[in-house]
C-alpha cells in the first residue's frame, strides 16, 4: 500500500518528519524518501530502497543534511517518491499513496501530447510523476488535482509540499486516509495517527473523501470540501493499519475486539484457549476469548528483533520462509490442547498452512482457525493491500477453478455466506490447510464491528461490490 507524512512548524521540522515517517514503516516495503523546504536552501530530497533494510537505517546518518520548518515523507510499496517539481504552478514536491491502474493508457496520451515522463524504476512509469503531470495541467492546484481524480482509475492520495505550505488532498472516494494533527506551533498529516502521539501530536480530524485542504504552520485552510460520496477500505480496520491508529473516529484495535468478540459469541466450538497470529490477529483473539469465555494465551509469538515482515522479500519461496522463521510456537501451551487461533485474512493459504503443520507438530490435539473478514473471492483494483498480482494467486479462486472450470464463475454464490457454494469453498480450504475447523467473519459482522453504513465502505474483496462511477461524485 504505502503510507505518507507531512509536517510544517515554527521551528525545524526534520526531527517530526523523520521519525513521523517511521512510524508508516508497516505500510511499505520497497522505497521511502524524505523532502524538506528551506527558504534559502530550497529543496532537500533523498530516497532509498527499503528491500533489504529497514528505514531508519537508511535516513538517520544523512539527516544533518536535511533542513527546514516543512517538509514530506513517503514509505512506498510501489515507486520512488518524492518527485521535485518546477512548473507553472511554482516548485514543489509531491508524495501518493496510490494504485493506478490505467497507468500505462495514461502515459502514452501525455507522451502524444509531448510531454514526458522522466522517472523510471526497474524500466517501469513512476505513478507520482504521471500524477504530478497531471496536476501541472490544471490552472491551480486544485484544479490539477481535481484532474488527476477524474483521470485515474483506482485511488491516490496525496501531499504536495510548495513553497507556501502544504497541501493534502485525500483520494477522490477516501479509500486511503489521511489524518491531520497538530500540536503547539505545529500541524502534520499522515496516514496513521499512530505517528502522532510520541511527537506530541493530538489528532484534529481526518481529511474528507475528495478534500483538499492547505496546511500551514498556524492554521488549515479547506481549499475543497469534501464529497458526499465515501468507500473507505474496509481493509483499514481489518489488516493494514496499526492497532493505535483511529480512522474517522473509529479505533483500529477496538474494532478487532468488537469483531472478535462477536466472532466468538456465534461460535459453540469447543476449545481450551485462542491465540492470535501476530501481529494483526491479536486483537481479534482478544475480543474472541471474551466472548466465547475461554482463555486467551500466546502460545505463538513472533520474533521481532531480526526477522522483517513475510512479504519483504521479493522471491516468494523466501517470503514464505520468513513468515515460517520469524514466528516461534510454545509448546508448554500446545501439547494435547484444542486451539482457536484467530488471523486477519487468507490469501495465498501458503503461510497458514505452514503454522498449522507446525502447531501439530508442537503437540496440538486441534487446530481451529477463526478469520477476522470474509472469504477474499475478488481482487482488489483500488488498493495494493497484498504483493498479489493476480486473482489466481486468492486460495478461493484456485478453488472455485477446481470446482467450476472457470476461476470467474458463480462468484456471487461463492461469496454469499453460507450458501451451498460458499460452504464447499470452505470446506475445501479447511481440507487443503490441514485445519479441523474454519470459519470467516460474515460481512454484516465486519461491518458492525467498525461502525460506518456499509455503503460508506468499500468491500469489494469480499463480494464485488463498490461504487465504481467515481468521477460522478457531488460535493458535500
């Protein structure tokens, strides 16, 4: 996905940018860059890769070079960011959180209309200069931003850092957040209000769904309000952002308790403890012991201090690797007992199939498996959320193929809780993995569990849906 960061300030700022950029770490696992703005220096940029270190690593020994009272951060899952500009609309700097999936249709129009693009990585566009030509075609910024919202297909998010402030436009439907704080003499923006509290920061608000807003040091000034229309990934609450991170209003690690809890409530299975799988599955498992009334214990843990996050790794054998290394399972705890353990999601199936073998070999008399969303049967087009390229990589699609011939049809019954379908794609995937039971969240579950009218969220991974006519939205 990627996560971005902003800070402007009465005084220098590299300190909060540094470390307010850290704190997306979890968010991205291929570049990250930093750009900050001096009145007699001008821009200061630096970017690295993060595949095989992490960020502070790469940035900590060169932030004496960096200077100023405002400036950016991005960790990115996809290009090198930021992108310096010098266009008509002034200098700046600019940072996404975007997936955009017309890309390639978009370049070749600029490129007839002679304009080019510069920035390549691994021979392929960089999406955040595309979007920053497309923002210098528009008379202002917002019209170049509302340019870009019109023209993509997918999402961006985005700061741009001019000479004047910063400007934060969050995506056109607010699939992807951006939450402002501000403390004394200071504002920032990022996408995890976990960045806030450890540099001081309270939250103020989230940016609306197509809201532009101009940050400075002593104020917010709303340059477009927001649209009436919202389809936030639901995915937010569910897998990518950090427990302490809240998103409009709503707690991230509440919402897997509440999600748990009810999970847990439903379900009449006996079992002697749950435990979650670190990290995204511990809320839920929270949640699932109280309101099953059994114990929770962890008797897996993951071993934090060396081993990097599953899908770091570009080689998939190596990523599988990783994810087996880096968690530790207790035997003390597993030997003759009846587990439920509790995860945010199945995808591949490749990792949980490894745990599950290796919780039986650990002594475990059951191995039971509760998951905190429903079935992922469609791919997600707005969000790289996962290094799945393809449909077929989804454990559920290899096996609506096998049962069907045809990995697309019948999607909807497949994805209809508890229909016939529904039921011997579970069935199968409980068989393949090695599990002696597994259950998903329902979508209503899921739903309640965050809070907001399902037609504020986007879930189309888990039943198709979503409001795809993006460019129709009406302003608030």
């Amino acid at each position: 996905m990627g996560g971005i960061f902003g800070t402007i300030s009465q005084k220098d700022c590299v300190n909060d940018l540094f470390y307010g950029t850290d704190y997306n770490s979890h968010l991205g696992t291929k570049r990250a860059g930093m750009v900050t703005f001096d009145k007699e220096r001008g821009f200061t940029r630096s970017i690295h890769s993060l595949e095989r270190s992490y960020f502070r690593t790469k940035f900590e020994d060169e932030l004496s070079s960096f200077c100023g009272k405002q400036g950016l951060g991005v960790i990115s899952d996809t290009d090198p960011q930021p992108i310096i500009v010098n266009s008509h609309l002034g200098r700046y700097a600019v940072v996404t959180v975007a997936k955009i999936n017309n890309l390639t249709d978009i370049a070749d129009e600029l490129l007839q209309q002679r304009m080019h693009l510069s920035e390549l990585s691994a021979n392929t566009l960089n999406q955040t200069e595309l979007v920053a030509l497309l923002i210098n075609m528009g008379n202002s910024f917002v019209e170049g931003i509302n340019h870009v919202f019109r023209r993509i297909e997918g999402s961006c998010s985005m700061l741009v850092l001019t000479e004047d402030g910063i400007i934060a436009a969050r995506d056109f439907l607010g699939r992807t957040p951006l939450v402002i704080g501000r403390k004394e003499g200071a504002y920032a923006v990022s996408s995890e209000s976990s960045s806030f509290p450890n540099l001081e920061y309270d939250t103020v608000r989230d940016v609306g769904a197509g809201e532009i807003v101009q940050i400075q040091a002593d104020g917010i000034n709303v340059l477009q309000k927001p649209f009436k229309r919202r389809q936030i990934c639901s995915f937010l609450w569910v897998y990518y952002g950090f427990p302490t991170s809240t998103y409009e209003g709503i707690n991230v690690e509440e919402t897997r308790e509440r999600n748990g809890k009810m999970m847990g409530q439903e379900d009449d299975t006996p079992a002697d403890f749950v435990c979650g799988i670190p990290d995204s599955g511990v809320g839920m498992a929270v949640g699932y012991a109280q309101g099953h009334g059994i114990p929770y214990r962890r008797a897996v843990l993951k071993y934090t201090p060396t081993w990097p996050r599953s899908f770091t790794p570009s080689n998939q054998a190596h990523r599988n690797l990783v994810a087996k290394m880096k968690l530790i399972p207790n035997k003390a705890f597993l030997k003759g007992q009846r587990v439920v353990f509790c995860d945010d999601s199945i995808v591949r199936g490749t990792q949980l199939r490894d745990n599950v073998r290796t919780f039986f070999d650990a002594g475990a008399k059951e191995v039971h498996v509760r998951i905190s969303c429903p079935p992922l049967v469609y791919g997600c087009p707005y969000i790289g959320f996962t290094s799945q390229k393809s449909d077929m990589e989804l454990i559920t699609r290899r096996i609506i193929k096998k049962f069907e011939g045809d990995a697309g049809k019948n999607l909807n019954k497949y994805a209809t809780t508890d229909s016939p379908e529904y039921q011997r794609m579970v069935d199968e995937i409980t068989r393949e993995l090695g599990l002696t039971t597994l259950r998903f969240a329902k979508l209503e579950t899921l739903v309640r569990s965050i809070g907001l009218p399902k037609c504020d969220l986007c879930t189309h991974c888990f039943d198709g849906s979503s409001y795809c006519h993006e460019h129709d939205n009406d302003k608030a």
